[in-house]
C-alpha cells in the first residue's frame, strides 16, 4: 500500500499509465513538434532559392546566388569567384531571417 492510498481504496492498473502518457504528450509539444516544423520552414526555404539571393552556407561563406540546378546551386563570394554546393549547404537567406 503507498503512502497516498486509502485502507481498502481500489487502484485501477490504468493510473499508473497516466504520468507515463503525460510525459510523453509533454515530450511531443516540448521537442518534437516544434523540430518538424523548424524543418519544414527550412524545406521551404530551401525550394523558394532563386538567382540573386543573398545567403549565408553552413560553413559561414557568404554569397549571392547566381545559377540554381536540381539540388545545387551556384554561389558567387567575390569578383571572378563562384562555388557550387549543394542547396542543404545553405543556412539561410539573408534579409529574410
């Protein structure tokens, strides 16, 4: 018999569940829920790059976009010098933050 129970009170298996399923819907709001959407935002940043976006990569170098493919793009960091990478290279667009 525990501490908060009555002589002779009946307990239901179920409640015992009750702080386990309150843990987990707390877990769901806390980290994963606001994790989808966070990656969803980017998705979407990702797909709307287009030419002459000003962006920082994930490495820090910043460049303005000057051709986009299928899962690349093209990056300008200084006169005469281009790089490609990959679109998920890029951190984010900036003046849109």
């Amino acid at each position: 018999m525990t501490f908060l129970q009555a002589e002779g009170a009946v307990v239901s298996p179920w409640a015992s569940f009750i702080p386990f399923i309150v843990v987990l819907v707390v877990f769901y709001f806390v980290l994963i829920r606001p994790q989808q959407q966070q990656q969803k935002r980017r998705q979407e940043m990702l797909s709307q790059l287009k030419k002459g976006d000003k962006v920082v990569t994930i490495g820090g170098i910043h460049g303005e976009i000057t051709a986009v493919y299928d899962d690349e793009v093209q990056l300008r960091i200084a006169d005469k010098v281009e790089i490609r990478l990959s679109r998920s290279g890029v951190g984010r667009v900036k003046g849109k933050e």
